[in-house]
C-alpha cells in the first residue's frame, strides 16, 4: 500500500510537469495550429536563465519568474519573427523552423552556460526532513509545489479563457482567426500572447522539473520530458486544456506503474509502455480523448 | 487553402523566353539522358579517387540520401510526417548486425532481410494511418522512434543492449568476385551504396510515374476528392509506408556494413536522426527526386562546415540558424528551387504532347483537361530537373 | 456623400492582381448589390475592402480614407458577414456576438445590443449557450449577419448571405435585412451570384467580370436586359 502510494505520488509530479509543458504546447497548438519542437529548449532556456539568476543571488522564486518573463519574451518574439513568415507556406516548412530552434536553442544554452550539469534549487525547502506523510508515503516539498503550479496554471487558464475579453478573443482567433480579424480583434497581438504564454509556462514547468530530474539541470534535461509532454498534449486532444493536464498526469501514473510493476519491462521500456498505451487509445479515438472534430484538417 | 495557391504561383514561372522542349522518345532526349548516365558514372569513378576519409563520408551521404528516399516516399510525396524513420534505420542496421554476428551471414545477403524487415515493420507503423491522421499519426511514428532505442536496450542478449554490437572488420570483408581485399572495404562500401543509391532512385522514379505514385500524390494533396476518385486510400498509405520503411531499413543495413559497431545511444537511431532526415529532406526539397541526396549532402557536410568555423555548441546554433534560414528563402528545398529554374529553360515533355508536335508553342501550360493543369501545378516542386520532368502532365494529357 | 465610395481598387494573392480598378460607390442609407459570376472577384474585392488583403486604391467611409488593417476598417463602421459565414463554431452563440463587439467599450449597450438582435433573430435567443457549430447552416447565417451588426456598422458588407440555403429562409433574411437597413439607416453592399431577392432592396448595382466592374446601372435597367437576366437573375 505504501509502496502503491509512493508510485502513485511519484507518477503524479512527473505528470503534472509533463501536463505543464503540455499546456504550453496546447496553447501554441490553439493559436498557430503546430505543435511546437522546440518548446522543451524554450523551456530549458528559461530554467537555465533562472539557474543563472539564482546564482547571481537572486531569490529562488524571483528568479523563476524572471524566467518565466524570459520564456514569454522568447516565445513572443519566435512567433512574430520566425513562426509567422513561414506559417503560410506550410506545415512541414514551420515544422523545420520549429527543428531550427530546437536545435539552435539546445546549443545556445551549451554555449552560454555549458554543457556541465547544473544544481538548480527548489523553490520550497526539500532537505531530507521536509516532507510530511499520506497515507504512509512521504511527500516532499518540491514535490507538493509542482502539483500547487500545476493546479494554479489550470486555474489560471481557465479563468482567462472563459471569464476574460482577452480569453475570449484568444478563443476566438483559435477557432478561425480571419473571422476573428473581421470583428476587430488583433490576431497578431493574440498569436503572440498565446505562444508568449506558452513559453511562461514552459519555463515553469522547466524550472520545477529541474530540482526532480535525476541529473538536475543539463542540456539534455528537457527533451524527455517534452517527449511525454507531447505525448500528453496529443492523448488529450491537441487543443483542450483539460485534456492536457488529464493526459499528463495519465502518463506520468502510468509509466511510474509499470516501471513498478510490469517486471518484464521494468524501468528499461516505461515510455514505450506509455506510448504503445497512447497509440492504442488514438486508434479508439483518433482525436485525441478531448480533441474537437474539427480539427482533421491537420 | 490559399497556400496551395499561392504555391502554384511561385512555382509557376511566367517567362518571356519559351522553354526548350524536349519530348520523350526523341534524339535530342535521348542524348541529354546518355549525357546524364555517362556523367553519373564519370561522378561514380571520380569518387573513387577520394581520400579514404571523404570516401568514407561519400559514402555515409550516399546512405543517408536512400534513407532519406524513404522518409520522403511517406512525407514528401504521400504527407504521412514520419518522426520514427530512425526506428526503420535501426530495424535494418540491427538486422544485418545480428545475421552477420550471430547467424554467420555474408554481409551482402543480409540486405534482402533488412529490407523485408523495414517493410513489415513500416506495414505495422501504416496501419493505425487508417484511422490516425495528420499529427496525431506523427505521434504514432514518434512512438517507433522512441521504442526502439529501449527495445535494444531492453532485450539485450540479443542485440548487444546498451553496450552495442561490434561487427569486426573481418566479417566484413568484400565479397570475393569484387577482387577487393579486407583493407578495401571502404571502395568496396563506396561502390556498394553508390550502386544501390542510382537503383533506389531509379525504382522510386518509376513509382511515382505509375498510377500508385499518382495515388500516393492525391492522397497527400487532396485525399477526400482522390477517395471519391475510387483510389484505395487505406492500401496507398500502408503500401506506401511499408516501401518506405523498406527502402530506409536497406540503408540501415548499409549503415551498418559501413560502421561496422551499432548502438542504442549516440544517435544513429534515436530521435535524433530522426531529425537529421527530416531535414535533409526539407533541405533537398520535399517530394523531389534529387532532394534527398542534396539534403544529405549538405546535413553531413554542414556540420563539418560550421565547425571548421567555430567549434563546439556555436555549430550547433549555426546549424540551427542556416535550417531557419534555409527555410525563409527557399522553403521548396534546393533540388526543388533547381527545377524551378531549370523549367523555365528546358522541359520534358511525352512524345504525344501537343506543344512538342508544335513547338512554337508558348510557355503557358496548354495540357487540356482539368487533371492535366492541376497536376502540373501542384507539382512544381515535385518533379526533378532532368529527363522526366513533366510526368504528370503526361499522365494528364494521355488519358 | 456616400456612405462607403470604393475608387481604384486593386488587390490580388500574389504576382498577378485578381481585380483591377473597381469603383464602387455606396450612397448613404442605401442597398447596393454587386453581381458576379464565379470566380469574378467578389470575395477578393470584399477582403481586400476589409483589409484581410492588400490592396490599392482608395476607400472613404463619410468621405474619410480609412486605414488598411482589419480593426481600422471596423472602426471606420465598415463590417462584413463573409462568404461561407466564418462562424466561430467552437463558441457559443453568445460569445460569437460578444466578439463581434470586440472593439467595442460601451458594456451596457453591448448588453443592449445583444438582446436586440437575439430578439430580431428568435432562433438565436433559443440557442444562446450553444456551441454555433450545432446550428444550421441558416442559423448560422443568420449569426454571422448579427454578429457583423454587433460591431455597429455604419455599411454592412455581405458576401453570399444566400449560399447554400433553402429559398424560405433566404427570403427571411433578406426581409430582416430590408428592416434593418429601414430602421437604422444602416447602408449595405451585398455581393451575389443569383440576385433576384437582393436586387428588390437596391438602388444600384453592380456587375463584375473577371476582376472589373463591366458595368453598372439601376436594378430596372439590369432586369431590362434579357442577356444579364438570364445569366445573373435566373430567369
Ligand atoms: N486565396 C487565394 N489565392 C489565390 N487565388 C485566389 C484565392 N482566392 C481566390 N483566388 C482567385 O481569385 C479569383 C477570384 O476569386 P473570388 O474573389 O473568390 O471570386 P468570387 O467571390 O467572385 O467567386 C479566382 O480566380 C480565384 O481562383
Ligand atoms: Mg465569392
């Protein structure tokens, strides 16, 4: 049971990071309708800038916000200067910019920073003794802040989605943006909030991941968690918030519970499990668990 | 979409010059096609007077460029976006490895079987593209290309697992009728990919003229209207990701004569080269017949380029950028962008076309029915410089 | 002065402009209908108005140039119904008409206005919170014309209100049309392929050919010809 519990919690912190960074690509999904490669290396950018604060002797929780500010600013800005121009000639040809940056972003921080690992600090005290139980497992603090960023986020969007103009106006161009411009609505200034969003939240996703990875922060520190983040967006349907923090956390349990439990493939094969599961849910419903219909034309 | 429009635009050249036309069958095109088999083989030849090292790295490009002929038989002309593509590479390597060092096999025998294994398991891979599309596929090829790498390492018994299989070189020796020794392996290798790179070429050439390859097309630019057309749009996109998945494990076999040691990690079968196909492919030009060996040449030499320039992480923000930059200002690749040039002075066009029986026709594309304008169009960035350049039209205007 | 006056207009997708020099003029309170074959133009000429497109030439609303991007035009009171309708359909019928306000500040009279035109178009009351992507296709048009007037316009563009949608309910909204365009002045540039119903409300129109105006006169005058009649009225 402890154990049980323990697996369970575990699967759930990777999940809320893996839902975090999903939510970003959700939102990069809903205004420019790509997924978004180099959305991990945004988000290692921006935990690396944070990393580079901290050390500057700013505030830990400072620092992440300061990142988070970096993530907007880079992913604002690739939007309007990279993304834009070539988003009309096609999808393949976005998709290689997206490879460019991936690329481009992963040597940038090797460049800056180098490619030694990095310690990057927790925003709440995680020592040994900072934990409490539940239900005999032991929870630490860092632990209990990915859920609190992940709650908040979702919180968050959703207040701005439905309560909000803005929300209501990002919702809009996500839906058919040439409709939205006929009313008025700034379609580039929208665009280039949802992917500023999206790289905000990516670097809080990176910035929270990094005191749990087990080689801290490196520059290789991102990739996998953005392939499970992928992973997620997609299962839970490409452009449903819901559906990606669900998903998330469904392939954070489910990798924790077969690493656990499934001797055969032990801790060797746990994304391919949760892959192989993804497909199979995808033949049953090919959009996703909570993607719209109308998004064939992808 | 207005994208496809726009495209057929840019592609589309409006010059005052007419073209040259050179109709199918005639003596001034089957001088240009000798012309441009004796150069291939004078290229062929040159190669071989290479250093071993840029030997070898013709090689690896010549490797890379089939690999990327099958990436582009699924994305390029078929629009089935493959992240999974180093799976099937590795399937191959693995499976020439593995016959060679455990089943005793002469190399070259074992390329049949690398190439029957990448066509079962693109076979798989294709069919959940029945019922998964556009992206949502994607993630079911990067599934491929995440599995395999902890597949290999997981059952490793029989694969070498984390720690790789080393094929010595003796087992790799040239077979005896080439009258090449162990130590000339690499001309051997060279030789070996070369040939097999001109046949690959030549096979996918011919596909995409038949109706499959038109099919293949349809299904990529507009599968609804192509369905209704009476095209088995679910047996294209399996066929055709299984052929894919064939001709790359054929260069994963190469791959793996080549190197000689395969490993889980590093990047030959990882996502990461993945990647490097994709775009080598968008480099080359997406759906061009040419593309794949110029993308290749320049992602295996481009990074040497840029780190003869700086070295470290900054060729990597190099590499980064050129891609970007690649992109702005020649979104329809190289081989692409060279066939359009290379229309507006020459094009190919069947023996039985109007404008070749009259040629002082103009420039405008006169193929009369619908079918006709439509393929020549959209396929401005598809067909390569050279003798077959205007197959679709031909396709259009003889039916 | 005219509400909206169109002169020198050419815009296009690419190399090649697709129409060319069009001048069109929209006296103030008036219908005017813009005929057309297709592919003549229409739709370009009403994006490029809209500022979805680039264009040349000059267009004044109350005889003052507006900008070219797509908020200037809706400031300036120009909106348009598109062709095909552009609903949002992954919104509800309410947030639809809110984001026709978009550019809107005055909250209490969007209220107001919503209520109006919920109350002029019944099937949209009944249908508020749903998603506009379950209505009908006339249902939707009927969204996409109010969801245009959410924006006050001063000149209301419609490109093919009657497309695709069975003749009793096109008649329908051509008499809403006709009540708005009485009750509040509102002038209105309609662009259609087959004109019978929309010729009765205008004062001119207009006939595009292969991205020109080729001509242009009263409704009568284009009723009296059997050659135009035929191709553009139907019967
Ligand atoms: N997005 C586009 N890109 C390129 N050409 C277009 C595009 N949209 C329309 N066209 C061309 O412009 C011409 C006029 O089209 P359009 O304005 O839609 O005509 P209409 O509305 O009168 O039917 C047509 O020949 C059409 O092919
Ligand atoms: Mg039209």
């Amino acid at each position: 049971m402890e154990l049980f519990v323990e697996r369970l919690l575990a699967g759930v912190t990777n999940g809320s990071i893996f839902a975090l960074l999903a939510l970003a690509l959700v939102m990069v999904y809903r205004s420019t309708g790509t997924l978004n490669f180099a959305q991990g290396e945004f988000a290692l950018f921006s935990a690396f800038f944070a990393w580079w604060l901290v050390g500057t002797g700013l505030p830990v929780w400072a620092a992440v916000i300061a990142g988070m500010v970096a993530g907007f600013v880079l992913c604002a800005a690739a939007e309007r200067a990279l993304i834009r121009p070539v988003q009309r000639k096609s999808e393949l040809a976005t998709l290689i910019v997206a490879l460019g940056l991936f690329s481009g972003l992963n040597a940038a921080v090797a460049l800056i920073w180098g490619t030694d690992t990095k310690v990057m600090p927790s925003i709440v005290p995680n020592g040994l003794e900072d934990y409490f139980e539940l239900f005999g497992a032991r929870v630490y603090g860092d632990t209990v802040i990915t859920w609190v960023a992940l709650a908040a986020v979702t919180i968050l969007m959703t207040l701005l989605f439905t309560k909000t103009e803005l929300g209501l106006h990002m919702r809009a161009v996500a839906d058919n943006a040439e409709s939205a411009a006929l009313t008025g609505v700034n379609t580039s200034r929208i665009l280039m909030l949802g992917w500023g969003l999206a790289g905000a939240i990516g670097a809080l996703a990176g910035s929270l991941a990094t005191p749990l990875a087990p080689e801290q922060l490196s520059v290789t520190t991102m990739f996998p968690i953005f392939i499970g983040a992928c992973a997620a967006a997609l299962l839970g349907g490409l452009d449903s918030l819901a559906g990606a923090v669900i998903g998330g956390l469904i392939i954070g349990v489910v990798e924790a519970m077969v690493t656990g439990y499934v001797p055969l493939v032990g801790g060797a094969m746990q994304q391919t499990t949760a892959m192989v599961l993804i497909v199979l849910i995808l033949v049953v419903r090919p959009n996703g668990l909570f993607g719209s219909k109308e998004l064939e034309r992808v | 979409m207005s994208t496809v429009t726009d495209r057929e635009r840019a592609t589309e050249p409006r010059t005052e010059r007419s073209p040259v036309l050179l109709a199918e069958g005639s003596r001034a095109y089957r001088i240009v096609v000798l012309v441009i088999i004796a150069g291939i083989i004078g290229l062929a030849l040159i190669g071989t007077t290479l250093s071993v090292y840029r030997m070898s790295q013709v090689t690896a490009v010549l490797i890379t460029a089939i690999a990327v002929i099958g990436l582009n038989l699924a994305t390029g002309y078929t629009g089935l976006l493959s992240i999974g593509h180093s799976a099937l590479f590795g399937v191959g390597a693995y499976a020439t490895g593995i016959l060679i060092l455990d089943y005793a096999y002469s190399p070259i025998l074992t390329l049949p079987i690398a190439t029957a294994l990448g066509f079962a398991v693109g076979l798989i891979v294709g069919v959940p593209a029945l019922r998964i599309r556009g992206l949502y596929f994607s993630l079911v090829t990067l599934a491929l290309g995440i599995a395999f790498p902890e597949i290999i390492r997981r059952f490793d018994d029989f694969t070498g697992g984390a720690a790789g299989l080393l094929i010595r070189s003796q087992f790799l020796t040239p077979p005896s009728w080439t009258g090449l020794t162990r130590f000339e392996r690499g001309l051997w290798l060279y030789g070996l990919s070369f040939v097999s790179f001109v046949v690959v070429m030549l096979l996918v050439r011919n596909l995409m003229r038949s109706r499959t390859g038109i099919a293949m097309r349809g299904v990529r630019d507009h599968e609804v209207a192509i369905r209704s057309n009476g095209v088995d749009v679910a047996r294209t996109k399996v066929l055709t990701f299984g052929l894919s998945g064939a001709i790359t494990g054929y260069a994963g076999g190469l791959f793996a004569m080549n190197v000689g040691a395969l490993s889980p990690d590093g990047g030959s079968f990882t996502l990461v080269k993945s990647i490097e196909l994709i775009t080598a492919m968008f480099i080359g030009g997406a759906g061009t017949l040419l593309g794949p060996l110029i993308g290749s040449t320049v992602t295996v030499f481009l990074p040497e380029l840029t780190s003869t320039w700086t070295t470290g992480p900054i060729s990597g923000v190099l590499f980064g950028v050129t891609l970007i930059v690649l992109v702005f200002f020649m979104p329809e690749g190289i081989a692409g962008r060279l066939q359009i040039i290379a229309r507006r002075f020459v094009r190919v066009v069947p023996p039985d076309h109007p404008a070749a029986r009259r040629p002082t026709t103009s420039t405008q594309n006169s193929g009369g029915n619908a079918t006709g304008q439509k393929s020549v169009a959209a396929g401005g960035a598809e067909q390569p410089p050279g003798p077959n350049s205007d197959d679709a039209s031909s396709e259009g205007s003889s039916r | 002065m005219s509400a909206l006056e169109i002169s020198g207009l050419s815009a296009g997708y690419g190399a090649a402009d697709v129409v060319r020099d069009i001048s069109i003029s929209v006296p103030a309170g008036e219908v005017v209908v813009v005929l057309g074959a297709n592919g003549a133009g229409k739709t370009t000429t009403m994006r490029a108005i809209c500022g979805l497109i680039d264009r040349r030439g000059s267009i004044r609303v109350d005889g003052v140039e507006i900008g070219s991007k797509p908020a200037d035009v809706v400031n300036a009171g120009v909106s348009l119904v598109p062709q095909g309708r552009g609903t949002l359909g992954t919104l509800t019928v309410l947030d639809n008409l809110r984001v026709g306000a978009a550019l809107r500040r005055d909250r209490a009279a969007i209220e107001e206005d919503i209520e109006r035109w919920t109350s002029v178009f019944p099937v949209l009351a009944e249908r508020v919170d749903q998603r506009a992507g379950t209505l009908s296709g006339g249902e939707q048009q009927m969204l996409a014309v109010a969801r245009a007037l959410m924006a006050r316009p001063r000149v209301l563009l419609c490109d093919e209100p009657s497309l695709g949608l069975a003749p009793r309910i096109v008649q329908h909204l051509f008499a809403t049309l006709r009540d708005i365009n009485s009750e509040d002045a509102t002038s209105m540039l309609i662009v259609e392929q087959n004109a019978e119903l929309a010729m009765d409300l205008a004062s001119s129109v207009y006939l595009l050919e292969v991205g020109r105006v080729v001509r242009s006169g009263t409704p009568a005058s284009f009723r009296e010809d059997t050659e135009l009649r035929r191709a553009y009225l139907g019967y």
